[in-house]
C-alpha cells in the first residue's frame, strides 16, 4: 500500500528536482513513466462493477483489466476488435457470446445516454463536499447532440461566477459527444450526472472531473451476449492502475519508493541537460529498485521456473 503523500514525498526530495518547476509538476512529469515501466507493488488493485448492459466502464483510475470475472465464472480479456478480425459481431450489433470480454477502446462518458430520451446535465459537488468553489466559467465545456427532429451539436458551459451547491442545464440532449474541462482545477471532483427529463429518478452518471485542461475519456469494454444478457451481471476484475495526475499536497502518490523516484528525478534532469548516458543510468536504477521492491512484497508467493528430466512431467505407464 502506497504510504506517502506529494507533501512527504517533496519533503525528502525537493533538492532533486530541476530548477524553476513546482516539484508536483516534476511528478506529473515522470510517474507516468514508471506506470508504463511495469505493473509495480500498489499498481494493481481489485474492483466490482455491476451491469444490465452489454458493457462496462472501468473506473477513471483504471487503465486495463489483468483478470476478470463474470458472475464468478472466470473470463478472459480479448484486444480491441478481436471480434471484427474473426467473425465480425451479431445482426444487432451485439458482441457474440463466445468472446467474452472484448475491448471497445476509449469513450467519453461512463454511461451512454438512451437514444429515446432527452437529458439534462447536472453538475455536483461530491460529498463530504456541499458547494461547488467559485472557478473559471470555461472550467466545464459540454458538447453533445439536441433532442430536436434533426439533431445538432449544442455545446453547454455551466457558469460558476460564485460558489453553489449545484447547477443543471436548460438544454436536454439525446448523446455526449466530449466532456472537456477547461484552465481551472478544483480543488474537489465533481460529478456530472444526466437526469432524465421525463423522470427524474433516471439517472446516470457522465464523469467525474477537477484537473484542468483535459477531455474526459473512460476505457469500455464489451460483454459477449447471451440469453441473460437483460439480468444484472456482476464483474470483479484485477486492473492495472491509471497514472492521475497530481493536484493536491495531500494526493497519495504510488509508486512511493523514495529512491526510485530520486532516480527517476535525476534521469529526468540529466535529460533536459542532455546528458543521456547519465539519463540512461538513473533510469535503470530506478527500474532496478522498482523490480527489488517488487520481488520483495511477493515473498514466496512468486513463479518458480522447473524442468523435469522425464519432460512430460509424469511417468509414462508400461501398458502392454
């Protein structure tokens, strides 16, 4: 479990980090490159998803699933268009059954709106929080398509001139097309949610967004289909952690081996110095102690790599 916050971790190495940049600006800048290094100690964790649907959302701070399960039964995850290269997918449009999970790529809102309703946006805080701070009006940009008989792309801005405890649209759309946030960050998430304007009890979950000058965008996955497919389907899956960047002195940062990230500083320095034989090294290092830590947290519960002089593994019986 990751121990240390940007504040612990800025305490004990801020002298590493180059001159004239914030040292939350230094993380941001390397960590994404020790997430892609390899699936380290706190970077795998395990989450349920519940579905009617013929598909599912991973969390925001997921980036890939590594195992899965489908109402306990296991399952195995297939790339993107693994279905279309064989078989292509059924009539309407539906995964077949026989592949399982079928990665459906990046989508910009948790849940689809239905093509048959009208919704209107909603923006909350999330709660411990009660009020939404006072921000730039451009921090939320909303683009989508309207319930008129020829449907166009309307674009909604919620304004926040002062702090509030909510705020929803006059404007009802029929789909998301991009959620994109604009140069302000919060210092909280907040959700944007889709109410249905014929029922207001029907509603679903958009995103949750705080970090400045970004499109939202979820991984999707495809579910095969079957006779159950209108039944509630349960999916525990083990995923690979999304880096997120860092906004706050009190956001947890993973990996938190000190001196992997001292490494990775220096290497990002020697770098902007172009040094890259000294880059290269600390690079290495910090893989190296990555991999160490790593071996380290398994213990005994690590593979072992056998031979068996028989080569099958068993001995053959003489039946004759």
């Amino acid at each position: 479990m990751a121990t240390l916050t940007v504040a612990g971790v800025e305490e004990a190495l801020s002298k590493f980090k180059s001159v004239g940049s914030s040292f939350t600006q230094e993380l941001n800048l390397i960590l994404p490159r020790l997430y892609a290094m390899g699936m380290w100690r706190d970077l795998l964790y395990e989450t349920t998803i519940s579905t009617t649907d013929q598909n599912f959302t991973l969390p925001e701070d997921a980036e890939a699933i590594v195992s899965a399960l489908i109402d306990n039964d296991p399952a195995k995850a297939k790339s993107q268009f693994h279905d279309y290269r064989i078989t292509g997918r059924n009539k309407d449009g539906t995964t077949l059954y026989g592949f399982g999970i079928v990665d459906d790529g990046f989508v910009p809102t948790v849940n689809e709106l239905q093509d048959s309703k009208t919704y209107s946006i909603h923006v909350d805080p999330i709660k411990p929080q009660t009020t939404i701070p006072r921000t730039s009006n451009n921090f939320i940009t909303i683009t989508g398509l309207d319930n008129s008989a020829t449907p166009e792309t309307i674009t909604y801005s919620p304004s926040f001139d002062t702090a509030t405890s909510g705020i929803s649209s006059s404007a009802l759309f029929t789909k998301i097309i991009e959620i994109r946030n604009g140069d302000s960050s919060l210092p909280n998430p907040v959700k944007i949610s889709a109410v249905n304007s014929a029922d207001t009890s029907d509603k679903l979950e958009l995103a949750t967004v705080q970090e400045a000058n970004k499109v939202n965008s979820y991984r999707r996955y495809r579910l095969g289909n079957d006779a159950s497919d209108t039944i509630k389907k349960t999916i525990r899956v083990l995923v690979k952690r999304k880096f997120m960047p860092l906004i706050n002195s009190y956001d947890v940062v993973r990996p938190s081996n000190l001196n992997a990230i001292k490494h990775a500083l220096l290497g990002s320095v020697a770098e902007e110095n172009a040094d890259l034989e000294r880059a290269n090294y600390h690079w290495n290092v910090c893989k190296q102690l990555l991999e160490e830590e790593l071996d380290a947290y398994r213990g005994e519960a690590k593979p072992v790599l056998r031979f068996d002089p028989s080569g099958s593994g068993t001995r053959v019986p003489n039946i004759m």
